[in-house]
C-alpha cells in the first residue's frame, strides 16, 4: 500500500478498509481519524489536488484542527481580529456594528483564520496521508457498488474503477451527487439551498491593511445584509481579508432568485454600492467562483448511516448560517472526526452495518454540531417571514432615524429623538409591531 499522493491507480479493489469519497474538510477529517486508528484508508478526490475545487467565504473555525493535527504548521492567511457586521439600505445607507475585542489577538485566536483552501485542504489531506491513507486525486467517483440493500464500494471515471470495502465515506460536499444519486438522502427542498458568488481580488498587502485598519496577521471579516447587499432576497454579501487578496461575495436564498437576478449581477451589485466600493475598487480579478451551500439545519439533515456508508460535512447538510454566524469549516471537520471514530470501533468488530455505525449520529446528536443547528433551527424561517422589514424597510429606517437623531440644525434635541424614534416606529408597524417582532427574535439572545 503506498502513503504517498499519487494519481496512480494500482488494482487497490478490496485492499482497504474504508472509501472516503472527497478530499474536503470532512473527507481529510475521516481519513485522518481513522488512519491513526489503524486502518486502511483511500480517499478519492476528483480535482488534480485537494482544495482546487473548493469555494468558500472563508474564515475557517479551528478547534477540531487544531486537536488533531501539528497545527502550527498549517498555512493559514490571517486571524479575525475584527467583525464587521453591517446593513445596507438600496439608497445607499450603512449602519454598521464593529468589533475588536482584545482577546482575539490573542493565541488561539478565537480559532477563526482566514485560509486560502487551495493551500489549507492540500495540507490536511496530506496530514491524513502521513498518517497512513492513500490519496488518489483526479478521479471521480460516479456511483455506489450494492450487493443485496448494502454499499460494498464504488464506481469511479477510472478505466476498471471499481473500488469495494466494507465501509463508504460520502464526504462530497453540498452538491452530493452520488449520496442522492444512491437515494441516500432527497433533493433539498429549495427554502434548504443558498447559492454564492465569489470573487478574489489581489492588492498590495499595504493597500488592504490600510483599507481595513489591520498590522502584521491581523484580519477582518465584514458581513453586510440588507436589499442594499442582495435585493429582494433573505442573503448578504462578505469580505473577508487574506494576506495579499480579499475574498468578495454574496449569498442568498436559490428560491430568491426568483428576485430576478443572477448570483453575478448580485455580486456586481454589492461591489457597488457605496459603503462596499471603497473597500473593493481596484486590485487584479485571481478567482472567481459560484457555488451552493445547505441551509436546511437539523431538520433537513438525512439519514447519516447506512448499511456499508456513512455521510458527513455538508453532503449531511452540516451547515450553520443564523446570519451572524456562517459555520460549516468546524461542522465538517468534526462530523468526519466522529465518523471516522465510529467507524474504527465497528471495525473493531467487524462490522460496519447500520446499527454498528449508529455510534456516528449518537456523538454528533451529543458534539455542538447538532446542538447548534437546532438551536438556530427556528431562525431562516422566522427571517424569510420577516424578509420586507429586515431587509428592505428597517435597513432604510435605521438610516433615517440615525440622521435625525444626530441632526444639527437650530431645533431641540427632543424633537430630534422624537423624529428618530418615529421613523423606526413607522417601519415597525407601531410599539405592536415592534414588540411582536422583539418577542419573534427573542431567541437570538437566550
Ligand atoms: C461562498 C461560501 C462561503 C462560505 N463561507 C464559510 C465561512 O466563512 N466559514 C465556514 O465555516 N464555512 C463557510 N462555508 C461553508 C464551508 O465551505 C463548507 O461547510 C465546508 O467546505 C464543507 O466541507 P466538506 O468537506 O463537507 O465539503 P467540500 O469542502 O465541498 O469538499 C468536498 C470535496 O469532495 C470532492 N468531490 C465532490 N464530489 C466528488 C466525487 N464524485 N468524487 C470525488 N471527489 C468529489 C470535491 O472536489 C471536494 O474536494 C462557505 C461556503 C460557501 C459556498
């Protein structure tokens, strides 16, 4: 068995224990895990080498990395030294909430760093590799091998492709073709999918450290929503700062883009408006990327075992996005780590059926992945009826009540506060409206 990367493919049908189908987060995550376990593992990645077909924001989250991996060696961009969360109204308004705490700055650095995942997925696949599994890349695997009800292996675009072992690790992503292709899980439903565009820009390190108020490795991550950030849909636009480029893009809703408006035009839009532009001009076009990203929580998560495979990150639909939280790098980094945990105890008894397997949901039901997801499961559908005033009338409100509430002119402060106050009223549809929308998202805070 080789321990090296290779785009070889030797007859390695029945010579291993487990398939990991992906190369991503997750799939690194399984094979890394269940390589220290003792295991046989390939990975299969269809892209010439890990990460190349990734797209992603992205501030990645940390902990599970860091616990398993020589962390210190990892190529990271930049830690998020600051937030910026921000609405945007069509007019061209901005209120913004910024944020620096001290302790950021800090080791560990509230594990959250920008990374490039050309770089990132290369290297923690290769963690995986040094400790024992195989990594094939430019091969794609096309369908699951059954016999009887259960995965015995898979098909790949490889001339004598078939690949079996007891268990198969779906680690695809959130374009699953293979895990829906075997009827592992449904088609999400389309309230369930955001599509992104995303595009990197490079610039002098000078020029971006200016702009966003950063030294050394410090970096920032600004999130704006709002009908100025993406018109007539429940999404937004980031930025987020890397060492020579910033990432750029916009998410929202695929059942918005009935809005009429293409994930492009949507990006073209909120690089141009005012409070974004300055930000963004210039610098040289390197990437641009469209991608789409599960937004169904623990609702919409499929059956996560199933006789010979296993499904983690997000083809499992691990994807957290509350708005002021979009998490997915820590879900599916942890979820393959669980998986793969389980896997190697069903090994341990030679088995790798459902029930053997079970263990996989059990520690997931019991990790922060499940925990979180359904804590904010409540909160798209609470938004996406609220969609109007959060996104199209309050971000002009907050705008309106601002100016008159510091407006200088020869009138009285009270009167000024009057007029602020009733601007936001308005918008709200009264002191009813307001406390029954408080009351709606009281969850937010508890
Ligand atoms: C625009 C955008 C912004 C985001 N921003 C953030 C963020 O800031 N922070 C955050 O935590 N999360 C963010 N996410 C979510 C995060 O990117 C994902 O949750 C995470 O990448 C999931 O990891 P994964 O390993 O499950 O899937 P992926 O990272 O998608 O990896 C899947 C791998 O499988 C390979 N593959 C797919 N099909 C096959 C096949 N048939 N055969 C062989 N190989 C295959 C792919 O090439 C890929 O390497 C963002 C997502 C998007 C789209």
């Amino acid at each position: 068995m080789t321990t090296t990367a290779t785009t070889e493919t030797p007859n390695y049908d029945g010579a291993f224990d487990a398939i990991v189908v992906g190369a991503g987060l997750a799939g690194s995550a399984a094979a890394l895990t269940m390589a220290r376990e003792g295991l046989d593992v390939i990975m299969l990645e269809r892209g010439p080498a890990p990460g190349t077909k990734n797209v992603f924001g992205g501030v990645l989250y940390t902990p599970t990395v860091r616990a398993l991996t020589e962390f210190d060696s990892a190529p990271l961009e930049r830690f998020v030294a600051g937030k910026r969360f921000s609405v945007l109204s069509d007019e061209g308004d901005e209120t913004a909430i910024s944020m620096r705490p001290d302790a950021w700055r800090e080791d560990p650095h509230n594990d959250s760093f920008t990374v490039l995942r050309g770089d990132f997925d290369k290297w923690f696949a290769d963690q995986a590799v040094s400790a024992g599994a195989t990594l094939i890349t430019e091969t794609t695997v096309t369908g699951l091998v059954r016999d009887g009800g259960r995965i015995v292996g898979v098909e790949t675009d490889r001339p004598d492709g078939t690949l079996r072992a007891p268990v198969v690790v779906l680690a695809e992503g959130a374009n699953s073709l293979v895990t829906e292709g075997a009827s592992l899980k449904p088609r999400p439903e389309r309230e369930d999918v955001a599509v992104s565009a995303k595009e990197v820009r490079k610039f002098d390190t000078s020029v971006i450290e200016d702009r966003f108020r950063l030294a050394d490795d410090a970096g920032a991550a600004y999130t704006y929503f709002g009908d100025g950030a993406v018109p007539g849909a429940v999404g937004g636009g980031f930025i987020y700062t890397n060492k020579r480029t910033v990432s750029i893009g916009v998410v929202y809703r695929i059942a918005d883009v009935a809005a009429g408006i293409t994930p492009e035009q949507a990006l073209n839009r909120f690089k141009s408006h005012p409070a974004v532009a300055p930000l963004v001009r210039g610098g040289t076009l390197v990437e641009y990327s469209a991608h789409a990203i599960p937004e169904g929580g623990a609702d919409a998560m499929p059956d996560l075992v199933h006789d010979g495979a296993v499904v983690i990150g997000d083809a499992a639909g691990l994807v957290l996005n509350s708005g002021v939280h979009l998490e997915g790098t820590n879900m599916a980094v942890e979820s393959g780590h669980l998986a793969g945990l389980a896997i190697a105890r069903a090994a341990d008894d030679h088995r790798s059926d459902r029930e053997a397997l079970a263990r996989y949901p059990e520690w997931l039901e019991e990790s922060f992945v499940v925990e979180n997801l359904r804590r904010y499961g409540w909160f798209q559908d609470a938004v996406a009826a609220d969609r109007d005033f959060l996104f199209g009338d309050l971000p002009t409100a907050l705008a309106g009540a601002e100016a008159e509430f510091f407006r200088v002119d020869r009138g009285s402060k009270q009167a000024h506060t009057a007029a602020a106050r009733r601007q936001l009223l308005d918008a709200a549809g009264g002191w009813m409206g307001a406390a029954k929308r408080a009351w709606r998202f009281r969850r937010m805070l508890s």
